[in-house]
C-alpha cells in the first residue's frame, strides 16, 4: 500500500543576491540496478547531483567522499542490509543526523517499523512508490540541506568580513601613531636642526668647509622634511578619506609659473617649457594643494629623463574643464606598472638613481588631490614619443567632472 504523505509543490530556499545557489546530494541504495535507474529517473527534475549505491558498503564508503541531503534506502540487500547500514550511519557524528527513507517492499508490520524507526529511519516508502510523493518528500530534505548550505557560507563569508575588517583597523590604528610619530617626534627635532644650519649660513662669517658642512646638513634635513610632509599627506589621504582641499579663486597660470621658477632654483641645470593656450585660466581650486600635485609631477618628470632633456608643462581650457599636461622625453614606463602607477610606494621605473631618490607617494599624492577636486589624472606612455601625465580638472565647486571618454574625445593627448 502506497504511502499517503500530502502532496505539496517542492520550493526552493531564497538564495541571497551574488551567492550562487548550493547543489544538494542524494544518495540511493539498492542492490537491484532496475530500481536505481526508475529512482534515478524519478528525481531527475530536482535538477540535484544523484549518487548510487549497490550495497550497504558502497553506501558507507560514498559517505566518507562528501555530504548528502539525504538517503533513499532499500531494506532487504545482501551483506549489510539497509537496517544494519543505518544504525552504522548513525554511530558516526558527521551523518548521526542525516535523513534516511526506507524504501522497501515489506509490509507495515508494527514490530519492523519501529525497528526501522530505531536505525535512523524518518520515513518509509513502500513499492512501488507514487513518483510525486516520492520528489515531495525528497524535495523537503533539499531545501533543508540548501538553507543549511548557506547559512554556513554566510557564516564563513561574516567572519572573513569581520576578519578584514579587525586588520583595517589594526592597520589604521598604526597609521594613527605614525602620524604621530611623523608629526612630532621628527618634525619637531627637524626643525630645530634645519633652523640652525640656515642661521649659521646666514651669518656669512663661515669658513668655506664649515659653510659645505652646514649647506650638507641643510640640503639633508630639507629632504627629510620633503619626505616627513609626504608621509603625513599618505597618512591623511588613507585615514581621512582624501586630502583635504580648502578651494578659492585663483589663477592656475600663475601657479604653474611659481612652482617651475621653485623648481628652477632646486634644479638650475634643467629647462622646463610653459605652453599655456590662454594667458588666463581662472577657476576655483585649492592652490596650495595644486602646486603640491603640480610640483609632485614636474618632479617626476625632471627624475625620470635625460638631463638635456626638456620637461614641457602645457595647460588649456575646454568649456567648463581645465587641463595641465605634463611630458617628458625619458624612456616608457614599463606597461606591468602603469595599472599601479598611482598605488602608494610604487615607482614609474627609470634609473637605479632615481628610485633611490623616491619615496613612492608623489603621484599618489598627486593622484588624491586631483580626485579631491573632482578630477581625473591620467598617462600615456610610449617608446619615441616620452611620458605624459594629464589633470583634467572642474572650474570649481558644482561643476560635473568630464568622463574619461569625454575628456579624450574632446583633446587628443599630446606626447
């Protein structure tokens, strides 16, 4: 007699958005191949991963391979028949708990189900069996195991979060004390040496030895001070979100005119080219920090070419958008590096010398202020035609920063 378990449409558990869904095992059990084909076949539509198994021992053996949602099991088979295979599922921990149905063609006696009941059993099918109770009772079993399946990722996935997350802040609480450390415990000694070494300069009183000793010390601590400032520009751009900017009126003419007469008195050997498309270029930014940028890559550019080389610096309007273009005729940087160019502490390449010379943070640096303004920096870099570094920025506040396909639309990138 077939059983009479409530028909019911099979449902599948809600799988959360971006987690792909588990696939539920099913292990049958049954000497007879005829009875695993028609069970097989019968289960199909589940669209479930279905495992056979011959014998009692199989069937322990393919527990040991992997996890089930549940089992369909034949009673009476040769060797280890489906009680004795049970109560051996049951003594192990990893399956005590997992679903087995007893599919069998013996009668309901009172004494043998129990039996059953007592091996592990939480149901009987009797043949033949009605094929969509069968998928209805299986189904349940399923749903369960695939809700069961995605708690435990969410689990994993939680803890991974929470993980990363307590690395954050362990990493930002260290950044906090650098910036402590680079705040006071060197600026502040620094600026005593540095104050110093200019007042014995000066006087104008020095022997010559004793002025090239004190230049020595000062040209030294003005490079600590260089890297001092670009570590905590690093640290405010990780920890605050960005560098802050404080934007006014200004005019980025004459702030490309200041920053290359600065770099002019640091490097008096080498020639830098203004090419400015309007003897004006008004707009809205913050001046100080753009000079940091501008200077950060004139710097670069200076580093990383030939010393009778020039560097040309290049600006010009488009509607409401300003661009400064900076190239050089040094050798391309390496294609492996340009996807990285901006992460903190890399290098564009170029001499044993000049790496030596960077810390790694000027266009990082340069990269944050830019993006601060709501703009974009980019480059182009090609073997015979130099480097070119491009700031597309808004003209102020409120003005909507161009896409980069708008941008390269609109004016070619020189070389």
């Amino acid at each position: 007699m077939p059983s009479t378990f409530p028909r019911f449409p099979a449902t599948s558990p809600e799988v959360p958005s971006g987690l792909e869904p588990p696939r539920a095992r099913i292990l049958l059990v049954d000497d007879v191949p005829a009875n695993l084909l028609a069970l097989q076949g019968i289960l199909e539509p589940l669209g479930q991963e279905v495992v056979s198994a011959r014998s009692g021992e199989e069937a322990l053996r393919e527990l040991l391979r992997g996890d089930f949602a549940c089992i369909l099991m034949d009673v009476q088979m040769p060797g280890l028949d489906g009680l004795e295979t049970a109560r051996l599922i049951r003594a192990r921990e990893r399956t005590k708990h997992l679903p087995i149905l007893f599919v069998t063609a013996l009668s309901r006696e009172a004494a043998y189900v129990t039996r059953g009941y007592a091996q592990g059993a939480v149901d009987y099918l009797l043949k033949p069996v009605d094929p969509d109770i069968l998928r209805a009772k299986v189904q349940v079993f399923v749903d369960l195991y695939v809700r069961g399946e995605l708690v435990k990722r969410q689990a994993l996935e939680l803890a991974a979060r929470r993980r990363a997350e307590e690395e954050l802040q362990r990493a930002a609480e260290l950044e906090q004390q650098l910036v402590g450390i680079v705040g006071h415990d060197i600026r502040t000694p620094l600026s005593v040496i540095l104050t110093s070494a200019k007042g014995q300069l000066s006087k104008g009183l020095l022997e010559p030895e004793q002025r090239q000793a004190f230049e020595r010390v000062a040209r030294g601590g003005e490079r600590i001070q260089r890297i001092v400032d670009l570590l905590l520009d690093f640290t405010r751009a990780r920890l605050g979100g960005g560098i802050p900017v404080i934007p006014h009126a200004g005019d980025l003419n004459d702030l490309c005119h200041r920053v290359v007469d600065e770099l002019h008195v640091a490097r008096p050997g080498r020639v830098i080219r203004c090419e400015f498309g309007c003897d004006r270029l008004h707009g809205t930014w913050d001046l100080e920090r753009m000079a940091q940028a501008l200077s950060n890559l004139l710097d670069n550019a200076l580093k990383y070419s030939p010393e009778g080389s020039p560097v040309r610096l290049s600006t010009w309007e488009e509607g409401e958008a300003v661009f400064l273009e900076v190239h050089n005729e040094g050798e391309p940087i390496p294609p492996e590096l340009l996807p990285h160019l901006f992460a903190p502490f890399r290098r564009a390449g170029g001499t044993e010398a000049a790496a030596r010379e960077s810390l790694g943070l000027g266009l990082y640096i340069a990269h944050s202020i830019v993006q601060a303004h709501q703009g974009s920096l980019s480059v182009r870099s090609i073997a015979g035609e130099g480097t070119a570094f491009r700031i597309c920025l808004p003209r102020g506040p409120g003005v909507p920063r161009p896409s980069a396909s708008e941008e390269a639309a609109r004016v070619p990138l020189t070389a």
